[in-house]
C-alpha cells in the first residue's frame, strides 16, 4: 500500500504541473486577443470577439482559478499600452495603471461569472456589458484623462455601428460591443438554455448595424466653402535656435498662403505651437491678423502663453477683416501640461458662414464639453491639437465620435498625429499623417448642411448612468448570491 502512494506521489505531481501549464497557455491565448484591441491603434472588428476566451474560460473554471487567469490575460491585453505610457509616465506609474486596470477586468470577469452561475438565467447576459458600460462612464466622469482608450473607441471606423453613438453615445456603443461577446460566452458554456438570449442579441445587433448603414446612406454630402489644415511636428521651445523659430513660423505662413491660394476660406493650424512671454506672443498675433486680412482667410492658430498668472493653452481665431482674434483656453489638459491654468469659457463664432466653436486637443474627449458645444448650435468644431504619434489614430478617432454624437462636423489638425475632417456621421472626409518641416496639409470641402439633432446630444450620457444604477444593483445580488464555484 505504502509502495503505491509513493508511485502515485509524483504522478499526482506531475498531473497537476500540467494541468497548471495548460491553464497558464490558456490564459495567456486568451489575451493576445486583448493585445490588439485594448492598444493606442486596436483592431476594430477584432474587438467583438476579443473577450470571449476570457469570459468563457472564467465560466468554465472554479473562482480561483477564473481570478488568476483572468488577471494574467488582461495584464497581457494591456501590456499593448506599454510603450505610449511611458511617453508620459515613469515606470512605476505604468506598472500602477496597468495594475489598476487589469483589476477592473477582474471586478467585471468575476461579477459577470457570479451572477451567471448562480442564477443561470438568460438576463445575466446583460452582465457583462452593463458592469463594463458602468465602469467607464464614471471612468469619463471622474477621471482626469477621462474614459480615454474606451473600447467603444474601437469601432470608430465602422460606419454603420458608429450611428449607435448619436442615439445613446459611447456609453450605448460600449454597451452594443461588449454584448456580442457576452452571448457567445454563456452560448458556448451554457448550451441551449442560452439560445433565446442569443438571439435576441443577434436580432438586436442586426438591427443597430441595418439602422446605422441607413442612416448613413441618406447623409448629405459635402458642398461647403474650402477649407485647409496645416500642421508641422517641430514644436518652438526654449532651446529652439532663434532662427530655426523664425524658419517654423515661416513655413507656416507659407502654407496659409498657399492653402489659401487654393480656395481655401479658413486654415487651421495645431495646438500650441510654441510657449511664449506676452511681448513675444504679441508679435505673432499682429503678424497672423496681418496675414488673415492679406489673403482674406480665417485662421486658427494654437498657441501657450506664459505671463505672471501662469501658463495657458489657447486657440487664437483670426478674421479675415483683421479684427482682434476670439481667443479660447483649453479646458482640459494632457499629462505634460497639467501645471497650466485651465479655461471654462466656449467659443462660438460665425465662420465662412457657419457656426464653428473652438476646442484644443484633449477637450474632445470629454463628451459633456462636446454636448456643450452641440448645444450652443455648433455646425462644426475647429480643432488645434498635439499628440504623441503612437495616440494619432485614437485621438483623431475620439473627436470624430464627439461629432456623431452631438452632430456636427469636426477639423482637426494635430502635431505628431493626423489631419482630419469628418462629418456629423462619422465620415472620415480627409486624413493625412503630420510630418516634421516642412510639414504637411489638406485641402477639403466642408459639409454644407446644418447641425444635425441627437439623442445623444439632448441627453448626453443617460443610459451611461442608467448602466451605472443597474450595475450597482448586479454587484449587490452578486454579493447577496451564495458562492458560485
């Protein structure tokens, strides 16, 4: 007897170191998935079925178990923000976030697992997407980078679902994305029980895309005035030689010239240029109000300026009548300038004929200071901005959202990122990566066509909210509920 347990001893052993091994590989083939969708450039149709294995792996395995594995996929999945974070953020502070929202993951994989096992109903499909949908509205609410990253971000070239955004905004786009996988996951590891839930979400997404592809098909086209977008990576700091200064600002009114000559009636240009004194700023503000009243164009121009006060970030608007510019003052600031002084004031001005409002950068992403904007009537949103190249695609991206939701047209102009114009509908009408001097531009018609009316933009993010109640409510009869394995 005591011969067989020592034979049995290592077999046991070995078994287990297996089966731990298998359960490592699976973990970890559950996150690439997650690599390619929760980076600074996901892959958007990839995004629908990303979580799966994660959720499904966490349905088939005791909590301990579905915990760790969890944890270990998403920590890889978020391992693709690794490089763009530590453009802004020491290591540790990588290492932080990272943590932080690996535990996120784990809150809602273990949430939507509870509920799911110990009530085995066909609500429980909602789970998931209610718990992510809640997560990031207070993401977008409380945070200073806001829910930035989003997946519903994910989906910004995908036309037809992207309408979702003006019926219920990112919150309901999130919401529509992290269903998909939701039924899959209770599909294959609860079987036929599931099958009608399935359907109803099949249904349901079928008729998100059907509706958005019509709503697409009847948007007008272009038809407005001509407008251009300028914009070179060097940036004029304190150790920029004078001349290579002078040589910078040059070019750029080389290309509102040039722009200009083209038929251009406005040219936007990107965010703060360069961080100047009063005197200094002075010169370039007479030197563009000269400049928009010679070649008769409106110009938009981001620049910082540091007096006594502080520091502040601005947009300075020029009429091509030679007027004084309207200036506005970024709201909300990114991580390398978060010692500036911040702006509450909108800008919303008469421009080539339509109502235009001024916003720098990293106001965008913040749906309330867009719903603000669709409000006071906005036709379209001039744009100054600064990324850090591997973010090019998702801040373009989150602005253009800002336009479906609240219906209007968007330019942007961004340093180390991307030239854009888009429509209230998500269309990308013109797009061309920026480029160090000297520089790059685009030249494209805007939409003629008024402000478009939303829900979205009547109600900004209420069914965000709405997730938020009903998530509150899932935790607590999680929590009420007897352990699930």
């Amino acid at each position: 007897m005591s011969m067989l347990h020592t034979l049995s001893a290592p077999a046991a052993g070995s078994t287990a170191l297996r089966r731990r091994l298998l359960q490592i590989a699976a973990a970890l083939a559950a996150g690439l998935p997650l690599y390619w969708v929760l980076g600074p450039q996901p892959l958007g149709p990839l995004a629908w079925c990303a979580p799966l294995p994660v959720l499904w792996l966490a349905l088939r395995s005791s909590r301990r178990d579905a915990a760790w594995m969890t944890f270990l996929a998403a920590v890889l999945g978020l391992s693709s923000n690794f490089s763009y974070f530590r453009l802004l953020m020491p290591l540790p502070a990588v290492l932080a976030v990272t943590g932080v929202k690996a535990l996120l993951w784990l809150l809602v994989v273990l949430a939507t697992r509870r509920l799911v096992l110990r009530y085995r109903a066909s609500w429980t499909v909602l789970a998931y997407p209610v718990l992510w949908v809640a997560i990031d509205t207070l993401m977008a609410a409380l945070l200073p980078d806001g829910n930035w990253g989003s997946l519903a971000y994910s989906q910004a070239d995908n036309l037809a679902v992207l309408q979702v955004a003006a019926l219920a905004g990112v919150p309901g786009l999130l919401f529509l994305l992290c269903l998909a996988p939701s039924a899959l996951a209770l599909l294959l590891a609860g079987g036929r029980a599931y099958a009608p839930a399935a359907g109803a979400v099949v249904l349901l997404l079928a008729a998100a895309f059907a509706g958005g592809a019509w709503r697409v098909q009847g948007a007008p086209g272009t038809g407005g005035p001509l407008a251009g977008l300028a914009a070179i990576d060097d940036f004029i700091g304190p150790a920029t030689p004078p001349a290579r200064a002078q040589a910078i600002w040059d070019q750029y009114a080389h290309h509102v010239e040039q722009l200009a000559g083209q038929g251009a009636r406005l040219v936007l240009l990107p965010e703060k240029i360069a961080v100047l004194a009063p005197a200094q700023a002075d010169v370039v503000r007479q030197r563009f109000q000269a400049l928009a009243r010679g070649t008769g164009t409106w110009i938009v121009l981001g620049i910082g300026v540091q007096d006594a006060a502080g520091r502040r970030n601005l947009a300075w608007l020029f009429a091509p009548d030679g007027a004084a510019p309207v200036s506005y003052q970024k709201h909300h600031l990114a991580p390398p300038e978060r010692d500036f002084l911040a702006g509450r004031a909108y800008a919303v001005q008469p421009v080539a004929g339509q109502a235009m409002g001024l916003a720098i950068c990293k106001d965008m992403h913040f749906a309330p200071l867009g719903q603000a904007y669709g409000a006071a009537g906005a036709q379209v949103m001039l744009v100054p901005a600064w990324d850090f190249q591997l973010d090019g695609w998702m801040g373009a991206r989150m602005t253009v959202v800002r336009g479906v939701e609240n219906g209007y047209a968007v330019l942007r102009s961004a340093r180390e990122g991307v030239l854009t114009v888009s429509d209230a509908y998500g269309r990308v009408l013109a797009e061309r990566a920026s480029s160090a001097m000297p520089g790059s531009t685009l030249l494209a018609p805007l939409p003629a066509h008024p402000p478009v009316a939303t829900w979205a933009g009547r109600l900004g993010p209420l069914f965000g909210w709405l997730c938020v109640a009903l998530g509150a409510i899932f935790l607590c009869m999680g929590w009420r509920a007897a352990p699930a394995g």
